[in-house]
C-alpha cells in the first residue's frame, strides 16, 4: 500500500517533465511530499506535481547513465558475465 502512494504522483511528475517514470526516483517523490504540505500552509504550492517537477534539488530526476560502459559491457562474451 505504501508503494502506490508515491506511484500515482511519480508518473504525473514524469509526465509533466515529459520522461518516462523509469526515470523518477519514487523515494524522492515520497520524501517531496513533505514539502509540498510545508509548502501549501503559507501558500507556495497549489498544485504538488507542479511543485515536485520545478524543484531540482530534491533528487527526483535519476541521473542517466554512462552509454559507453553499457556497450562495453554488452560487448563481453556470455561466459564472462556469469
């Protein structure tokens, strides 16, 4: 139960910022939620995937990864990566 509250949020965020929720941390969209009820008192935040989306420092985005050692990997024979 706890898995889907922060789901539901996750895939609107990553739709406002337009990637895919593979890309959305749901930790960080948990822990933002938080903030976006810290912020709503004095009247920052109307709207908490807006909120969510526009802050940067919370970690939600996940960091892409380094293509090149992808490929270096992919490249390795079977046996090796077993």
């Amino acid at each position: 139960m706890l898995y889907a509250v922060p789901v539901d949020p996750a895939d609107d965020v990553a739709d406002t910022l337009g990637v895919p929720l593979e890309r959305i941390s749901l930790e960080p969209v948990f822990r933002g939620l938080d903030y976006v009820g810290l912020a709503a008192a004095p009247g920052e935040a109307d709207d908490p995937v807006a909120y969510l989306a526009a802050q940067h420092d919370l970690g939600i985005l996940k960091p892409r990864r380094n293509t090149r050692l992808r490929q270096r990997l992919d490249a390795l024979p079977p046996e090796l990566l077993s």
